[in-house]
C-alpha cells in the first residue's frame, strides 16, 4: 500500500492558528461509517450524537513544556526536544542544531546542566540531566512545544492542554479532547453518558512524518501508556453489556486497541497495564475494542490518516475530507472536530 494513497490537497489557509473562541464552538464533520452519509454539526451538538449507552473514553495526558534551549561549552545555543523519560534525570530527545549536540556534548541551563550520552535511531538521543527534576526545570525554563505547522504566537499555552490533563509527560496534545468544556463534560454526564481515563504521551510516533514510500515500511516510534484497572474494568463491562466504546482521539485508539485480549469465547477484552506501543493501525487493521471515533483532521499521508482510514475506509475518509476542505473547515491541531459512528 503506497503511503501516497493518503495525500489530498489542503490549502494552506484552512489550517488552524489559533483556537476557536470557545473550546466546544468548533465545528465537527459526522461521518456514518455504514452508509458513508455525511452531516455538517458544531462540536456542542455531540450531545446529540452520544446516548447513555456509551462509554466515553478520554486521554488524560498533559503537555510538558518539552522545548528547552541551552547553551554548549563554547556558549552556542542548542535546542532539545525532550520525548521520554527513561528514569529520573534521563530522557530520549531531539536536538537542534544535531552537531552541536555530540556524544559528550554538555549543555547548560543556569544552575542545572545535561549531557549528551548517546545517540539512537532516527535521531534520538539519550541526555542524562544535573537534576532529577526535569519537569521542574522545563516549568523554569521549557517552551510547550507547538507542532510546526502553528505560526502564530499563542498567549494561552492553556488552550493545547485539555481541560482533563493530569498526567504529565505528552510533547503533542491529544488534540479531540481540546474541544470539551468542564460544562460540556457535566452535561454528558448528567446525561448518564460514562467516562474513563487512559494515558498515552504523545511522542515521536505520533507527529513523525512518515518517510517510506510505502505503509509497510513505516515503523512507529514507542510511546508510554496506562490504562488503569479500574477504566480495563469499565471497558469490558460496557463490552460484555453491549454497549459503545466511544475513544476520544487516537491516542486513545491505539491504547485500548494495543491491550486488547481474546477471551476462550471468542470475545474480546483490554487487560490493564502500563508499558510501550509502538502499534501501527493502518488498513487491514481489525478493531476489537473502539466502535465510534471523536478525532480532528490529519496531515497528509500521516499516520493518524491511516487510523481513521483503517476504521472507515480510506475512500470514504478522503471524500470526507474533500467534503471538509469544499466546506471551509479548519484543520489539524487547533482545527475542527470529526465523528465517526
């Protein structure tokens, strides 16, 4: 399968600077997976879409301020990326300029200092930090890092944070849960709409561009996941009681998905855990968990492409797409909404 079998055009316009006014004042794309049928709503409307049957789950991750800049012995600057911690004090990152940042290579931060210890794949390396706390340094001293398509200044880094955000250690935001108000969560509650939480910080796999010519020889980069008992509970009691799974994003997705497991019956369930995914869903794939899709409109020939093309059907995604491009929707990070039932 070609990698440009999931391009289409995208004027340059129609991607998002800035977030909408309010959060829930998005637009939102539903698309019937059954019948192909295509309804133009706004993202307040959800209420409509979602009944007491459904189990909502959403991504608690939060966005660390993982851009820092530091300065090299001869007192040039160096910017690190930060994606993993690996353990208090050594994380995996992306560096910029990548020669000033040799194996060796020690970097300051005022009192705090990192070195650069070795070199990964794909450029990742591993920095061994001063200090144990480095999500305390990059509060001091850390950018949130904006994907590179968002030009714009933001004078509200809370607007990349959903309003459920409490894990910390994402470096992209799990964008589908940035259009839900406190409010709007309390509605769907009060409407006996169910909730759960999972985990997955956002990484390298999720906003890398996919560099093969082909699907298959893609590899995603691993990413750091938890999805509790309690919500492994939740999750297969609405399954075994035949209700539906409604994931709030791709992260979310790909974490029910990466721990689902085949009961003798023949039925399947996710088992709680924590760990790394580096699962790929792309066409061909086989849900077994996730029934409906609240998500945003992706990069060309990006990977979360192929997800909601695995779950819908790549025709139908690009018509829809074609559909949300005719009728001016915004796109990517700070963009427009889409359901998929």
């Amino acid at each position: 399968m070609l990698v440009a079998d999931f391009d289409y055009h995208l004027p340059p316009e129609l991607i998002a600077q800035m977030p909408a006014a309010r959060r829930d004042e998005s637009r939102m794309l539903v698309l019937e997976r059954n019948t192909g049928t295509i309804r133009d709503m706004m993202f307040r409307d959800i209420l409509t879409l979602l009944g007491g049957n459904d189990l909502l789950v959403l991504n608690d991750t939060r966005v660390i301020r993982a851009r820092i800049y530091g300065t090299d012995p001869q007192g040039r600057k160096v910017e690190l990326l930060l994606l993993r911690e690996l353990e208090p004090g050594l994380w995996e990152a992306l560096s910029r300029p990548s020669r000033r940042a040799k194996v060796g290579t020690k970097l300051s931060y005022g009192s705090d200092s990192a070195e650069i210890l070795e070199w990964g794949e794909e450029g990742v390396r591993k920095v061994r930090f001063s200090t144990p706390d480095v999500i305390g340094l990059l509060e001091r001293r850390g950018e949130v890092p904006l994907p590179p398509y968002i030009r714009q200044k933001q004078d509200d880094d809370t607007r990349y944070q959903t309003v459920y955000a409490r894990q910390n250690g994402a470096v992209a935001a799990p964008t589908a849960g940035l259009h839900f108000t406190e409010e709007l969560l309390s509605q769907l509650r009060a409407q006996g709409i169910d909730t759960a939480y999972v985990t997955l910080h956002a990484g390298l796999g999720t906003f890398r561009p996919v560099k093969a010519e082909t699907v298959e020889e893609h590899r995603m980069y691993r990413e750091e996941f938890e999805l509790p008992t309690e919500t492994a509970e939740r999750v297969n009691a609405a399954r075994h009681a035949g209700r539906r799974i409604v994931a709030v994003g791709t992260t979310v997705t790909r974490t029910l998905e990466a721990q689902a497991v085949e009961e003798a019956s023949g039925s399947w369930q996710v088992r709680p855990g924590r760990g790394l995914t580096d699962l790929f869903i792309r066409p061909g794939f086989q849900f077994r968990i996730v029934d409906a899709l609240l998500t945003n409109f992706h990069l060309p020939r990006s990977t979360l492409l192929m997800l909601v093309s695995a779950l819908a059907g790549r025709e139908s995604i690009l018509k829809a797409y074609e559909h949300a491009v005719a009728e001016r929707y915004r796109f990517f990070s700070f963009g427009d909404a889409m359901f998929i039932s």
